[in-house]
C-alpha cells in the first residue's frame, strides 16, 4: 500500500482457510491511498493485482459536557 504518489510499502500476510480480509494498521484518517495483492506460494510470487484507491475514514470523537467523568463497576 501506499498514499497516493508515495513509495509503496510492502508486507507479508499469512492466509489462513477462509481468511476474506485483512486490516492495515497505522494508517492516517482522511487520507487517499493505493493497495495492491499479490500472492505468495511454492513457485513464488504472482502478479500483483491493479491498484485499488480508497480513502480512510476520519477518527471520531466522543465528547461529554464538560463535566468530569468518572465510571466504576464495583
């Protein structure tokens, strides 16, 4: 993956059964990015897929009041 015009980064994922998704981390909100796939078995690498765009969603905050919070289960 990479944002858009940057140097792409590279990371090995292992596939388990079933495995449908995996999540980048550390990625920053609001910002436009490419990621690309490509697998990895006994004959190497494959070729990589086209680049897909797509742009992070912004963090969300919860805010109170203003008056101080406290929470205890006990």
């Amino acid at each position: 993956w990479r944002m858009q015009g940057e140097d792409w980064t590279g990371r090995e994922y292992d596939a388990e059964e079933g495995l449908s998704m995996i999540t980048i981390v550390g990625l920053k909100p609001e910002t436009f990015y490419e990621v690309k796939m490509s697998a990895i078995n006994g004959k190497g690498e494959g070729e990589s897929s086209p680049p897909q765009n797509f742009k992070t969603e912004p963090v969300r905050y919860a805010f109170t009041s203003g008056i101080p919070f406290h929470y205890s289960n006990v």
